[in-house]
C-alpha cells in the first residue's frame, strides 16, 4: 500500500471584500499510452495555459484520501513512475492535477495491472430446498464470511495460490458512463478501485455501441419477501441469453449492493458475465448478492429514472418481462469532474427517495442472471 501522506492544507488570507472569481485555466492530463509494463516510465502529458501558475499532482483514493504528492510540477512530460512509488499501489487510484492549490481537470485512473486472488466456491442450496447453485466463499485464503462454520471447515482444504505479479499499470481518462433511456437519463461513476476490469469492459462496451437500443429486458420490482430488488439490461438480444460473445471472470469486489449501484448479471458460473448489468432498488433487497455477483459503479445520477423502469408492468412475473421493456437509446462517455483532495468525487451515489409509489407490488424473487 502506498504511504498516506497529510492531506492538502491550502492557507490564504482572508481578503477584506469578496474577491472577483479567476477565469477558468484549461488543465489536462494525458497519458501517453493506455499500459505500461514493470520498469518501465509511465509518461503523462500536464497541459495549463497560464504561465504563472503552481501545478501539483496528487494521487487519491475514491475518497479522496492521499496516497501520494509531487510539488512545483513543471508543464510538459513527466514520468509517474519517478514520482510515485507505483509497484506499491494494489488498487486502482485518481491522478489528479491542481492549479494554484485547486482541482481542475479530469482525473487520470491509474490502474495496477494485477490479477485477481484464486475464487473459492462451493455448491449450496437455494432457500426452496430443491435448486442447487454455485456459492463463492472466498478470494484466496480470505474467507467472505468467516462465521461461517461450513465455510470454515472449507478453508483447510484450500491450497494456497500462487501470488499474482505487479505487471505494470493501466492510465486513462476517468470518464462518466451516461445512459439515456426512453424515461430518462441514469447516470454511472464506474468504480475502478474494486473492479478494475469489470469497470473497464463495461465503458469498453459503451464506447463501442453495443448498448445502444437494447432494453431493460427484465425488471424484478420487488424479490419474495417483498423487499425493492433490481431492474436488468445490457442483453443485445433482448432475450435475457444474450451478451457479447465472451465471458468476464468475476472480480472480488467490496462494493456493497445498494440503491444506484450497479453490478454484472451473470449465470451460476461466477465467470460467465458478459454485457448483462442491473441496478439495485434497495441494499434490504440486495444485500444478499454482497460477494456473489461484482459490483462495479453507481449511479450518481437518474433515481426517479430507475423507479420508473421499476414501476412498469410485468408480462410474466416469472421471468420479469415487462410489458414494455424500457430502451436504452443512446449510451455514451462524458469526462468526469475532478476529484478533489479530501472529499473524492464531486457526484456521490443517489439515494432512493422516499415516495408514496413505494407500495409494495406482487413479489416476484430471482437472483440476477
């Protein structure tokens, strides 16, 4: 883990009459190639079109914490591996330019290039008592849930894997997804701290096209107990067996399923998400897919747009096909704001809002697919 360094302390005297706003300095980073392997200087281009300025660079965590800090950065090309100690970093972070003490500019995502940990799993039963399926306990010798006593009894039969390399880093513009649908916009900050490479198929599949058009093919308003639970998309089919002509391995993800967040549908294999993506209704409905399917972002904006999409009838509550499936008519990529030193991303994850539509519908519980 890099070293955490004290957070940013920007002083300035307090001016006798509100002072007059500074014109806009246009800031950039870019890097020079997408990956870089071990050893070898990860160069970035630092654009600002005033001369007279103090340019930093600091590396945040999603929240903005500091793991890193380089000073009095000349404009032009530097070299981030002189800078940070990156084989240290183990989870993807925010490179992010100041301007006289202020963020300005999109952030870079630096990216370790790492492999996952060996996925512990086993075969367990569905509350039904009949239907078998695939549960993960675990990632390497870490247990999901350690109480677990069957889980326990698990763990001394694992063999331990072996430990993954530090290959090199990934940089690239950190970039909003925005999904533009038939009831409005949604939204999504993509969380490429704990999914780094379900993060990067998803905005991969919308900078190609491949969502534009598709639907939400299956909305499951709320599961079998009555508790708010996901609406799916991102099949080019519309059937519900379709994605896009590979399987993603399952990445062990922290993100907690909650309203907004979105995360990778798939079938009982772990590895076999695609395309296919939900968003939750709720963390009471959800909160059970925590380490069974890879959250990767959440919206952070569109609440009163993913209600919608919820609130529509269903054809079969069996399977969740609506009436009208709602339509994604256009996905696309926007840059996203600076991340600033000590509060992380300017636009937090939504919050369902409190409606009298809440009322609860016919239950109708699947695990997403």
């Amino acid at each position: 883990m890099l070293p955490l360094l004290t957070a940013l302390v920007l002083q300035a005297a307090p001016p006798t009459a509100p002072p007059a706003a500074p014109p806009p300095i246009a800031a950039r980073l870019a890097p020079e190639q997408l990956c870089t392997r071990v050893g070898a200087p990860v160069m970035v281009e630092v654009q600002a079109d005033a001369p007279h300025t103090t340019l930093t660079l600091v590396l945040l965590t999603h929240d903005g914490a500091l793991l890193g800090q380089a000073s009095d950065v000349a404009a032009g090309r530097i070299d981030l591996a002189e800078l940070f100690p990156l084989p240290e970093l183990r989870r993807a972070a925010w490179l992010q330019l100041l301007v006289d003490g202020i963020a300005q500019g999109t952030p870079l995502i630096v990216q370790p290039l790492i492999g996952r940990p060996p996925i512990r799993t086993t075969e367990s039963i569905r509350p039904d008592g009949t239907t078998r399926y695939t549960r993960i306990v675990g990632w390497g010798d870490v247990l999901i849930d350690p109480t677990n006593p069957d889980d326990e009894a698990l763990r001394a039969t694992w063999a331990p894997g072996e430990p993954t390399p530090w290959s090199g880093v990934r940089v690239y513009p950190d970039e909003v997804v925005v999904l533009e649908t038939d009831h409005g916009d949604i939204r999504v900050a993509l969380r490429p701290d704990e999914a780094p490479n379900t993060a990067w198929n998803f905005r991969q599949l919308v900078e190609s096209g491949l969502y534009g058009g598709t639907t939400f093919h299956r909305v499951v308003p709320f599961d079998r107990t009555g508790r708010p639970f996901v609406i799916q998309g991102g099949d080019p089919t519309g059937t519900g067996d379709g994605g896009p002509g590979y399987d993603l391995p399952i990445e062990p993800s922290r993100l907690r399923h909650d309203f907004g967040v979105i995360s990778m549908a798939r079938a009982d294999d772990p590895d076999s998400a695609g395309s296919q993506f939900f968003f939750c209704l709720s963390r009471e409905g959800t909160a059970r897919l925590d380490g069974q399917y890879c959250a990767f972002g959440e919206a952070i904006g569109g609440a009163e747009t993913i209600l919608s999409i919820a609130s529509g009838s269903i054809a079969d509550p069996a399977t969740g096909r609506p009436d009208e499936p709602a339509r994604i008519l256009n996905a696309k990529l926007v840059p996203a704001l600076p991340h600033v030193p000590g509060l992380g991303r300017a636009e937090h994850r939504i919050e369902r809002p409190k409606a009298p539509e809440d009322e609860p519908l016919t239950p109708s519980g699947h695990a997403p697919r």
